[in-house]
C-alpha cells in the first residue's frame, strides 16, 4: 500500500517564475529610447520608438499598450532617478556643488516634460504629482539642508519654494541657446539662495 503521509514523497509547491531578464532589457531599452525620442520630437509615435529600440511591434504593446502608457514610464524612471539622485550627489561633491549638478539633472528632466506636455496630462490623469511630488520635495530639502549646514545656503531657503522657483525649467521654450539660457538663470537662483557676505 503506499505512503499517502506527507513526507518525501509531497510534492513542492511550484515556484514563481521570475521574470526574464530580456524582457526587463527590452523595457528598460525602449524607456531610454523614448526619453531621447520624446525630448526631439514630441509626437514621436510608438511604431518609431519600437523600431529605434530594435523590438517588434508585439514587444511594444506588451510593455506598453498605449503612448500616453510609455509616456508615464518615461516620467516615473526619471522621477525617481532624481530623488536617488540626490544622497549620491552630496556623498561624491560639496554641498553646493550636488545642489547644482542635481539641478542639472532637474534641468534635463524639466525639457524632456516640457517637450511631451501629454506626460503632463497623463500625470494629472493619473494622480502622479502627489505620488511623487514630496520624494522629490524631500531630495531636494537634503541637498538644502547640507548646504545650509556647510553655511552656503541662507537659512531660510524652503525646498517646496526653490522648486517653485525653478519651475521656468518646463516652461521655457526649447531652442538653440537652451543650454546656455538654463545655466544662466539656474546660476542666477542659486546665487539668490546663498548666503549673503558680510562685509
């Protein structure tokens, strides 16, 4: 008669299939190819993408069924790229200095949203701003905080303020000098949040 007791003989429950690494490949791929595409050409269509990523139509739809769907991912990964951005910045540069190369990235950021307003829209639609409105309220209230413990920064500077502030950076019209425009106007506004020297 057999055994029928739990033992040697039961069967493992089946484990979860992790999820292939080419995939993740392919969706991180077409992410980054869409961020460029989005900043060149804001109607940049999914087939165009797809095609520039090197994936099948197929492989698109599966990862992203809709523009405004690939839209929201590109907006989330660089959500998120610069909060984390943030900690790493300050543990390789001055205070002052991640404040400004973490502008940099806020920069880059800004034009990409400015040039593809439908992530706006889709933002909006999907409650995006007070999903990641604070993280990034919170990154760049550490950067302030150390340049205001370094004593670069006056001490009244409000992150929630100085990102109001900067806020021209998605609303300022692309163009050839936009680079050079950006630089000025950042360096203008963090000039204002230093600490006055006393004579």
């Amino acid at each position: 008669m057999p055994d029928t007791r739990s033992g040697d003989r039961q069967t493992a429950p089946p484990r979860p299939r992790p999820k292939r690494s080419d995939a993740e490949d392919n969706r991180a791929r077409i992410i980054d190819i869409a961020r460029t595409a989005f900043a060149a050409a804001p109607d940049a269509t999914l087939q165009s993408i797809a095609k520039a990523a090197g994936v099948g139509q197929g492989t698109m739809y599966r990862h992203f069924p809709s523009r405004e769907a690939l839209l929201l991912a590109v907006y989330r990964t660089d959500v998120e790229a610069l909060v984390e951005a943030a900690p790493s910045l300050l543990d390789a540069h001055e205070p002052l200095d991640a404040l400004r190369l973490w502008f940099g990235r806020l920069a880059a950021y800004g034009r990409i949203k400015h040039g593809a307003s439908q992530a706006m829209e889709a933002a909006t639609r999907a409650d995006l701003k007070s999903q990641y409105y604070p993280p990034v309220v919170a990154a760049l209230d550490q950067l302030l905080t150390a340049c205001k413990d370094a004593g670069h920064l006056r001490p009244g500077a409000d992150a929630d303020e100085v990102l109001l502030l900067v806020s021209f950076l998605w609303r300022a019209e692309s163009g050839p000098d936009w680079q050079e425009r950006t630089d000025r106007m950042l360096g203008i506004v963090v000039d204002g949040l230093r600490t006055a020297l006393r004579a």
